[in-house]
C-alpha cells in the first residue's frame, strides 16, 4: 500500500509533463498578424510544404545572383503562406530592391514584407 501511495504522485507528474511537451509540439502556426506585429523570425516558420519549397526557392534565387553582397544572400527568408518576410543588411538600396525582385519572382510568393536595412 505504501509504494502505491508513493508511485502516484510520480505518475501524476510524468503524465503531466508528458501532457505539457505535446502540447507545446502541436501548437499553432502564428498567424499572418502575429508575424507582422514582431519581428519575424526563422523560428517563427510554418511547418508545411509549400513554405519550406518557396524558402528553399528563393534562398537558391539569392545565392545564384553573384552580383549580390555576402549578407544580401544570407539575408533571413520566412514564408507564411505565400507571404515571404525578408530581414537582414544589405549594402545599398539597389541591392535591397534586387532582393525583393528575386523573391517576387519565385512561384509561390505573393507578396514581399520587405524588412532589410542599408548598412553603411
């Protein structure tokens, strides 16, 4: 009876933090409008598909442009539905704007946030 009494206690928190860790694998994706108000991370990602293809697509599309600076093609890309967010430094405004051409041109996207800065 006694070990009874002190195995309970110890299920219940097993069960508890086993309750605990899956909810937090089964959580949401943040929605358009929670990206949008904070800075969009990589950690923010959807996990689907169709995202990870058009990340996957425009990264290739930056580091095959030559012409563009070490940090413009390591900027961070995110997509969100289509929605890509792109942040990072960039060396001048025609870079930056390079950068969103290429993501607009990749299947997929339908629309560009633009979030990178002009380092001096």
């Amino acid at each position: 009876m006694k070990r009874i009494a002190l195995l309970l206690p110890s299920l219940f928190i097993i069960v508890t933090l086993a309750a605990c860790s899956k909810s937090d694998r089964t959580a949401s994706a943040p929605s358009d409008n929670q990206m949008a108000s904070k800075g969009v991370t990589a950690s923010d990602q959807p996990e689907n598909d169709a995202d990870r293809k058009i990340i996957q697509d425009v990264r290739q599309a930056l580091t095959a442009d030559n012409t563009l600076s070490t940090s413009a093609q390591n900027v961070t890309v995110v997509s969100n539905n289509g929605n890509v967010t792109l942040r990072g430094n960039v060396k001048d405004d025609s870079e930056k704007q390079k950068i969103v051409d290429r993501a607009m041109q990749v299947a997929g996207v339908t629309n560009v946030d633009n979030q990178l800065t002009v380092t001096q």
